[in-house]
C-alpha cells in the first residue's frame, strides 16, 4: 500500500525540481530510492501519491530531511535565507496535501528548512485493519493528538486503544502503526515527528 490515485498537489513538481537541479534522470532516482520508475513517473505528473515512508525513501535517496524535502526552497537557498531565530506559521487551511488511501496528510509550516520536527494535521480514513493494510513504519518518533473525532491506535507490540479529542500518544515509529477513524464522523489527528 504506498500509493494512492489521487492527484498529488506540489509534491510531483518538488520531486521533479530536486531531480533536476541534481541532472538526473527518473531512472537514477529510481535506482536510489528503490521506488519503481513508472511510480515515480507517475507521481511526477500528478496522477499518484505516495505513503509517508514512500516520501522518507525520496527524501533520502535525495540525501535531504523530511522537511527539506517539502520545502519549496532548494537546500542552497535555505542556508542562505535561514535567519538565527526562526518562525512559521501554520493558518488554518494551510499546508501541503498529501493523499493517500488511509490518511489525508497536510504538511504544516513546510516552508521552513531544516526543521528536526514536522508537524502534520492529518484525516484518518481507515475504519479497520483489514482496510489499512500493513502496519506503516518509518525512521522517527512521532506524537499525535485527535483533534476530532475518536481514533483507535493499533501498534505491533502494545493492544489497541481508542483516543478520543483531546487524548493523544507518543510513539517509536519504528514499531508498526495504524490510526483507524472508528466514530461516527471524521477523524483528525495532530501529529508531530521528530525525525531520527
């Protein structure tokens, strides 16, 4: 499960921006992010998404943090504009949108670089397991808090547990993770990683 069929927003022409101003080809990008060519293509052109690890492995393979990655600066133009106290607001609605089969991600105050957190307001869409897929892991710590709705924690190692607003936990997010939507409306987390 690592993408979905909806359009993409800015993330295809970041990808394609970062790819280019490096001078390589899909297919090096392919090679070192061990992301299928026609995926990449794909994303590029806006007609996929990918998971956030799918989005960690670009990032990487462009050797560039998770918020760098998202930044539309290129990393050149962060070091020189990076002041010595730094601020990003995050006004309601805002955010790059990221969209996937179990989460609408919007990534917070991506025009700061070289941030260790990232924060996201995120949709949980999942109602179960069976629908979610695998457990998703990626190289960070994260908290989250529900902001709307009732969400139910699945882990690899711990039971279950429901959260309701104004609840939330923090997580290794090495070990296998699920936010499942199991109120009767939507379900909004805030979440906060902190990239390893």
């Amino acid at each position: 499960m690592e993408v979905g069929r909806k359009r993409s927003g800015p993330l295809g022409p970041r990808i394609k921006a970062l790819r280019k101003s490096r001078k390589w080809s899909l297919a090096v990008l392919s090679e070192k992010s061990d992301i299928p060519l026609s995926t990449l293509s794909k994303v590029e052109h806006g007609a996929l998404t990918l998971n956030y690890d799918r989005i960690q492995q670009i990032a990487e393979a462009f050797e560039v943090s998770f918020s760098e990655f998202l930044s539309p600066e290129t990393p050149e133009e962060a070091l020189r504009n990076q002041p010595s106290a730094r601020i990003s607001w995050a006004p309601k609605g805002s955010g790059l949108l990221v969209e996937t089969q179990n989460y609408n991600y919007k990534y917070l105050c991506n025009d700061l670089r070289a941030k260790a957190m990232v924060p996201i307001h995120c949709q949980c869409k999942a109602r179960s397991l069976e629908e979610f897929g695998d457990l998703l892991r990626h190289d960070a710590e994260e908290f989250i808090l529900v902001v709307q709705g009732v969400v139910e924690v699945h882990t690899e190692f711990y039971e279950p547990r429901r959260l309701n607003v104004g609840d939330g936990v923090y997580i290794d997010s090495r070990m296998g993770h699920a936010y499942l939507n199991v109120g009767d409306g939507d379900a909004w987390i805030v979440s906060v990683n902190l990239n390893a």
